[in-house]
C-alpha cells in the first residue's frame, strides 16, 4: 500500500491530472488488490470450479516458465487472483482529432506519455470520453481484460481474462511479465513490440520444450488471423491519412470510407474474427489502437537472430538502446528492419 501512495503524491505534484482522476485511479487499484485471493490457496480448495482450477495451474505454470527459460523474474505477479463483479478491471478512453490519426496522449511520472486515460469505473470513463466529445474529439472507450503496474505491484491475474484459451493466456503472462522489467516511458511502440515478440518467442519456445506441435499450430493460426487484421487496418489507416491530408477532407467522406472498411471485413465471414472491433465507431479514436504492438517485431527478430537465438545476450543489446536517444534509437531499429527485409 506505501507503494500506492507514493504513485498517488508522484501524480499530484505533476500537475497533468486533475485530483479526481488520480483520487479514481489510487481507489480502484487499492480496492482491486484488497479483493485478491493467493492463487496456492484457491487451487487447494476442495470446492473450486475444475476450469478455474486448470486456468490457474496454466498461469503457474507459464510464470514459472517464464522465470526459468525467458528469464523475466516474475516476484509476486500472477500469485493472486480477482473476481471482478465487472467485465474489465479497467476501461481506456482514446480519443483523436476530428480530421487527423495521431492521437491525444496524457503524460505521468512514471509511464510518460500514453495514448489514453485509464478508468476503473465504466461510468467515469464514459463521462470523461463525453467531454472529449463534446470539445469535437473522436472518442472510443475500450475495457482492458489485465493492466500492468510495471513492477511497482504484484499485478494480480482478473477473471476478465478467463475467456482466454490455455495459449493465450501464456501469451498474456510473458507479454505483462515483459513490460516490468523491460519499459521505456514515452515509447508505446517499443514497449508493446518488445512485449509481443517476447510473448511469441516465450509461445515458441514452452511448445517446443514439451512437444505439443498440435497447439502451436492453433497459436500461429490465431497470430496470421490477428496480423492479416491488423494489415486490414492499417491499410484503411494509411487512405484516411490520404483524406484528411486532401484539401476537402468532410464528414461525408470519413463516414464513406468508415462504411466500406466495416462491409469489406464482415464481408470475409465470422471465420475472420475481430467482429466486436468492427462493430465500433471505426472513428480516429478508434483506429489509432491499432498498430503499435507490432511495429517493431521484425527489428526484434532481426536482433534475437544476431544473438543466435540467446535471450540473455539479446535482452542487454535492448537495455543498450533503451539508453539510446530517440533519434539514435529509431534509427539502429531501421536499420535492424532493414536486414530483416533483406
């Protein structure tokens, strides 16, 4: 709990949030880490549901992986568990410019700048993405299934999460379990790409480990689906980008084209997934959400291939460009992608 207030008074003497958005945040998480249960103690109850019992024993056993072969020290994250009496233990408001993709961010002492404000309540986050509305913003409010206190906590596993498959929520661990160790402020690109490419190395390597080509099969299904989705948007990115950099961008166009990428990709059938994503505003808001995570995958694997697959080895080269300056930084990343294309 010292811990909590500290990150309480950071906040407060940065002057970018108002006192009622930090007195929401520090109350919500407070009340979330006082609901957890030690997941040892609910796996030895004689009355525990078999399917929570299995979905436990999975994140045990990928923390414990993870700590073994991806050497991420776990410390006390995914000991615990919460059920929420809500869908999400967070909701994020993004919101963007009218006519224009690049996102409004808010900045903290110890995330720097990110693209959203997190909420623990629905209604708060409804209310603050009202107001962003009502200043001309587009807005998308999104529930978050997990959220990482980067280390300062023992960040408990939520039932949000359980609606996940067993290689899923291995994927959530080393993907959350990155982030505490290895996070640069201000970078989403960085931090999400770092974390998903560790999150698919960390997939790679648990099947391989214990022969179960079956389901690593069904994991890289599941990542071709989400890469062919997110090609979909980023495409449709780049012709708004188009549109607004015209001399007559309009409602009317931005509406149009809105229409024709939600037809197109339902138009591929419910075997395309992400029918949900699709079901939203499609606005700038929205479309600004997607991308980030895999930005620099291939700068990574280009990286982790130089290093003949040591994770060690590779891991200190990132701490190196985490010292780096942005420019610097960007730059060694590109040239990285650029023998990963050749």
């Amino acid at each position: 709990m010292k811990r909590l207030w500290v990150i309480f008074a950071l906040l407060m003497m940065s002057g970018c949030q108002t006192l009622g958005y930090v007195g929401q945040a520090a109350l919500g998480h407070a009340r979330l880490m006082a609901s957890r249960e030690p997941i040892p103690e609910i796996l030895a109850s004689p009355t525990l549901d078999p399917q929570l019992a299995q979905q436990l024993q999975v994140v045990s056993q990928a923390r414990e992986f993870a700590e073994a072969n991806l050497f991420l020290p776990a410390n006390g994250s995914f000991t615990y568990y919460v059920s929420l009496d809500q869908p999400f233990p967070v909701w994020n408001v993004f919101a963007a410019p009218r006519y224009s993709l690049t996102p409004l961010s808010w900045c903290f002492p110890v995330a720097g700048c990110v693209s959203y404000r997190g909420y623990f309540s629905q209604e708060a986050a409804t209310g603050f993405a009202g107001q962003l509305a009502s200043d001309g913003y587009d807005v998308f409010v999104a529930g978050a299934e997990a959220y990482s206190t980067l280390g300062w906590f023992n960040d408990p596993l939520t039932s949000a999460v359980l609606w996940r498959d067993n290689n899923q929520l291995r994927a959530l661990v080393f993907h959350e379990l990155v982030h505490q160790h290895y996070y640069l402020p201000g970078d989403t690109a960085f931090n999400e790409s770092l974390a998903s490419f560790i999150e698919q190395q960390g997939l790679y390597r648990w099947h391989e480990a214990r022969g179960e080509p079956s389901t690593m099969t069904q994991y890289q299904a599941q990542e071709q689906r989400q890469r062919e989705f997110i090609d979909f948007v980023l495409g449709y990115r780049n012709r708004f980008a188009e549109m607004y950099a015209s001399d007559a961008p309009s409602a009317a166009r931005k509406q149009a084209l809105q229409t024709e990428m939600r037809e197109e990709w339902l138009g591929r059938g419910e075997s395309a997934g992400y029918q949900g994503f699709f079901a939203g505003p499609l606005n700038n808001a929205q479309l600004s959400t997607v991308g980030s995570y895999f930005d620099w995958v291939p700068a990574f694997e280009q990286l982790l291939a130089e290093e003949s697959g040591s994770l060690r080895r590779f891991y200190a080269r990132v701490e190196h460009f985490m010292r780096l300056p942005d420019d610097k930084r960007r730059q060694a990343l590109n040239e990285l992608m650029q023998l990963k294309a050749d």
